[in-house]
C-alpha cells in the first residue's frame, strides 16, 4: 500500500506548485471603448434628444405676449329717426409682469443644466453598472479557468488510483474521494457559469445590445481621474440650486402687478359730420392675494434650494467613500496575494514532509494518504479563489469610479454654449 500512495502522492506533488503560481490574466480594455458603447446605447440616445429639447425651449422662454386688435360695428337709430354708423378700433398689449421674463429664462437655462447633467450622470451609471457586469464575469471566467485546471490535475489522479484497484493494489475510499472532488468542482464551474452568463446578458441589457452582440473589455478610471466639483451627481444638484433661484426668481415677480396699455380710436358718423375719438388704455391688477401665493412659492423654492444643497454634500462624501473603498480593496488585495504566496509554500513544505512519511513508512496506519493530499490541493485552490475575488473586488470598486467621472469625459452630441 505505500509504493500506491507514494506513487499518487508524487502525481499531487507536481501538481500543487501549478496550481498555486497559475495566474489568469484579464484583458482590460481601453475606456475609449466603453464610453463609446454606451454613447451608443439607446436610453443615452433618448437623454441627449431630452437635452437638444430642452435647449430649444430657451427660445420660447421669456416670451412677450402678442399685441391684441379688437374691432367694432355699430349702427344707432334715435328716436327722430336720426341716423349714425360708429366704429371702433382697439389695439392693446398685454405686459409681462416686472422681472417674469428674467426667472424664465433663467428657468429654462436651468432646465438645460439639468438635462446635460442628467445625461452626464445617466452615462456615468451605465458605464459604472455595465463595468461592474464585466468585471464579475470576467471573475467567474477566472474562477472556472482555475476550477478545470484543477479538475485535468485530478483526473490523471484518479486514473492511477482506478488502474491500481484494477490490481488490487488500490483503495476504492481514494477513489470515492477524488471523484467526490471533482464532481464538487463540476458543480462550481456550471455556477460560475451561469454567473458569468447572467452578468454578461446585464451588461448587454444595459447597453441596449442583441443578446449576440460583443461587449468591451473592462475598463474603469483612475483614482486621479475623479473630481468631485466636476462628478455630473454634484453638477446636478448645481443645477438644481440655479433652477431654485429662478424659481424663487418667478415666484417675486408673480407678486407683481400685471399691466396692459392700448390706444382706442373711434369714429362716429352723422348727417351733420363725422366724430373722431382717440383714447389711451391703461389696465392693472391688484395683486393682494397673489402677493400671499407668492410667499408660499418663494419658501418652497427656498426649501428645494436647501435640499439641492444638501444633496450636493452628500454626493461629495458618497464620492470620498467611493474613493476610500478603491483603496481599501487595494491593499486587501495586495495583502491577499502576498498572503496566498506564503500559504502555497506552507501547504507545499506540509505535502514534502507527508510524501517523505509515505516512503519510509511512517504514515499513520488506516490514514489515507490521498484524502490528505487532496485537502492541501482544495485548500491551495481556495488560496487562489481568494486572490481572484479580491482582484475582482478591486474592479468593482474601481468600476463604480464611472458614476464620478467629470462630465466632459461623457460628450454630449446636443451639447453647445448657452445663450
């Protein structure tokens, strides 16, 4: 029974190193070719027209009322039988309210602010969610990679074992052992199969792509690539603090009195001769109770200008914590690695020493030997499994950068100057 065991143990002795140093590599694609994939995605198409539309509400904002032309005819029998035609001619324009057009414009200029940090914010999230996809299929596919690995190394294993048992020279517990481990790690590669599958088919859905279509290779910024002043969430809630000053803006000027002037002219024809009118208007409103209305919208703004603020702190400290947590998964990473290297020299030291037992002799009676080799292989692979989910914990946290990303690196095809 040793010279089996020595012999097995020889054949998971050559095979430990390799699992311990085999690396798999990632491909890591440029960021020009997400962005351009999700530029190209059709919700990013639906945010850009949202923006060229509200840009061309610019131009009706402000707007001056149209000039009024009132005409009237009449014809007057007096009780002699007196006879006269009149006429009547009104022109009037309605005047906006002072300072109405200003906020309006300054309204719709907000809106336009708004629209381009929306899209700006939408693009982040799209390529922050569809990276993130990339990264926990290209995690799974790194896991299945190591998993068959493992799998080719066992089946020359468990071929030794069954040609000895063909001699009785074998143990059929050995055999049940390593067949046991093998369909274990069968199991696990068709979960990270289907992991991989559903991230992909995320991804693609994000991107609004046929279920066929081929995806970009992960890629994520820098940490020096983010600004918090320029992340498209804080631009937003800059936009909506200008729409809150504008709408504070409407709310003064609808306290204010709405006015109308315009010029009459009538004439009235007799037999004796014609009479000329010509008369100036001048309408106006009391605005008492506006005035009370225009109180209440100034502290609702007031209270949207507060939240937007509010909400821009926030988004900076939601950026800060982003950050930290790139960092965090870095050096979790880092210490992972370094820690895998000193625990394959530890399970390899362990497996020398125990082949060295078998072929002298040594080895505990009714102990079996490859069950124990075959625990050193299993926990050689969670050292590595370990290593690739905090390599995948990194571009995870290193994906969610995209939602932080200064606006201009997210073009914008109806994006121009504001008047």
């Amino acid at each position: 029974m040793q010279p089996t065991r020595s012999i097995i143990c020889l054949a998971l002795l050559a095979a430990l190193p390799a699992v311990g140093l085999a690396q798999v590599d990632i491909p890591t694609g440029s960021q020009a070719d997400l962005l351009r994939a999700v530029t190209e995605a059709p919700a990013l198409n639906a945010a850009a027209r949202r923006t060229a539309a509200a840009r061309e509400r610019i131009d009706s904002s402000g707007r001056l009322a149209d000039p009024e032309l009132e005409g009237m005819g009449s014809r007057m029998v007096g009780p002699m039988n007196e006879r006269a035609t009149m006429w009547e001619v009104n022109v009037r324009q309605p005047l906006p309210k002072r300072g109405e057009r200003a906020a309006d414009r300054d309204r719709a200029r907000a809106a336009v602010l708004m629209s381009e940090a929306d899209y700006a914010l939408m693009a982040g999230e799209m390529a922050a969610d569809t990276a993130m996809a990339l990264a926990e299929a290209q995690g799974a596919e790194a896991r299945i990679l190591l998993l068959e690995a493992q799998i080719a190394r066992l089946d020359p294993v468990l071929r030794s074992i069954e040609s000895r048992l063909a001699t009785t020279g074998g143990r059929i517990a050995d055999r049940l052992t390593v067949q046991s481990r093998i369909a274990a790690m069968q199991l696990m590669i068709e979960e990270e199969r289907r992991m991989a599958a559903d991230a992909l088919a995320e991804a693609r859905g994000r991107l609004g792509l046929r279920p066929d279509a081929p995806l970009p290779a992960f890629a994520a910024p820098d940490v020096s690539e983010i600004n918090p002043d320029n992340a498209a969430i804080v631009l937003l809630a800059a936009a909506r603090t200008t729409e809150a000053n504008a709408m504070i803006k409407m709310a003064h000027a609808s306290a204010n009195p709405m006015t109308s002037v315009g010029v009459r002219f009538e004439q009235e024809r007799r037999a004796m001769g014609n009479d000329n009118t010509v008369g100036i208007a001048l309408m106006t409103d009391l605005p008492f109770r506006s005035r009370r209305y225009a109180r209440a919208d100034v502290r609702a703004a007031e209270a949207e200008r507060s939240a937007a603020e509010t909400d821009a702190t926030a988004a900076r400290y939601r950026i800060t914590a982003a950050l930290t947590r790139v960092d965090r998964a870095e050096r979790l990473a880092a210490t992972a690695r370094r820690l895998s290297s000193e625990t394959l020299a530890r399970l390899n030291a362990e497996l020398d020493t125990m082949l060295s037992s078998a072929s002298v002799g040594t080895a505990v009676m009714g102990e079996s030997t490859v069950l124990q080799t075959v625990e050193l292989l299993e926990m050689a692979t969670d050292t590595d499994l370990q290593v690739i989910r905090s390599d995948t914990a990194v571009r995870t946290a290193r994906a969610e950068l995209w939602r932080y990303l200064p606006t201009n690196r997210f073009p914008n095809p109806n994006r121009t100057e504001l008047p």
